[in-house]
C-alpha cells in the first residue's frame, strides 16, 4: 500500500488537513505504508496529499479534535508531517488511478499531472496540446455550429459566437467546438 486512507465520515479531513498543513503541525493517520513519502487519499474522493511518515505505532488511537466518532480500539497509525496539499488536484477524481498504481506513477502523476484533465495527458504533453492550439487563437471561427454538441451558439450569443468557438485538435481530427465541449474533450 502507497496510500494512506483517511474515512472523511470518521476523520474531518477537510478541516483538518489546512490547519496542519499550515501549523506544519504532525497528526496522526490509520495506517502505515512502505514508500518513500506517503499520499493521503480521503476514501469516496481520491489523493489529497503527500506526507512525510515521521514513525509508526501501534496504539490505541492517538488524540485528535477532528475524529468525528469515538474509539478505543488499537490499531497502526502513522504520524505524518504534510508535504503537500491540494484539494483541487487531479489526482481527487476518481478513475485518475486505482488499486494496482503503483508508488512511482502516483509521484509522477502527483508531481507532474498538476492540472492536467485526465491521466491520459501528463504535463508536458498537455502543454503541447493547448501550444498547437493557441497557434489558432487569433483565427475567428468560420461556423458558430460545434461540431461535437451541434449547439448553435449564435442563438446564444448573437454575432459574438463565431469567437466563442476553440480549436481543438485530436490526432487524426481537427475541429470547431463550443467551449464547454473543448473543455470535455480534454477530460476523456
Ligand atoms: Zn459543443
Ligand atoms: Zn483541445
């Protein structure tokens, strides 16, 4: 296991987490992990942070104003000293990774896929992509029909449409899009 799982039903991890990693101050997490750094994934949401594990043990669950239920049970927990945190990060959707991803491709889609819309991008690939098509910027859109939702926008927007309209360029495909279907086309 790469990931150390925080229940936010059970743990007010989206309070919590701010004020520790601003505090730089170390809390306790359920679990242990055998990689270099260890990244916190809130369970139903994804990947929100990278930790520092400081040490490990085996006790009766460490103190905490944020546990959101009480429990006397034993278990493993880490203490951890927060790296990083972003509650915007790719990695929060779901299907951005998934059991058998390994510690190496979570650093690399944590470290690099920062803001990039899907796993199938990493950043410099995404980057490439809105370059190729920030060469079409300055061109005005030729039709005001996008040709993925066939949303004609000028029924909108009057004769502000034909600007309102992205290039999008796939491998084998150009086209002429709305921007909200540019914006999913980027996601798939
Ligand atoms: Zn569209
Ligand atoms: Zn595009």
């Amino acid at each position: 296991m790469n990931r150390l799982r925080i229940d936010p039903g059970a743990f007010d991890a989206w309070s919590a987490l701010p004020v520790y990693f601003q505090e730089q101050s170390p809390f306790y997490v359920e679990g242990d992990v055998a990689t270099p750094t260890a990244f916190i994934e809130l369970i139903g949401h994804g990947i929100v942070a990278e930790a520092e594990v400081l040490l490990v043990e085996t006790t009766q669950r460490p103190d905490d104003r944020y546990w959101l239920e009480p429990s006397v049970a034993t278990g493993v927990y880490s203490l951890v000293d927060l790296l990083a945190l972003d509650f915007h990060h790719p990695l929060l959707r779901l299907g951005t990774y998934d059991e058998a991803t390994d510690y190496d491709t979570l650093k690399r889609l944590w470290d690099e896929g920062y803001r990039v819309p899907s796993r199938r991008w990493s950043r410099s690939a995404y980057e490439a992509h809105l370059a190729r098509e920030r060469q079409f910027e300055h061109r005005v859109s030729p039709t005001t029909v996008c040709a993925y939702c066939a949303l004609d926008l000028s029924d909108f927007y009057g004769p502000l449409a034909n600007r309102l309209m992205e290039y999008h360029i796939d491998a084998d495909e150009e086209m002429w899009v709305c921007p909200t279907c540019h914006k999913a086309l980027h996601y798939k």
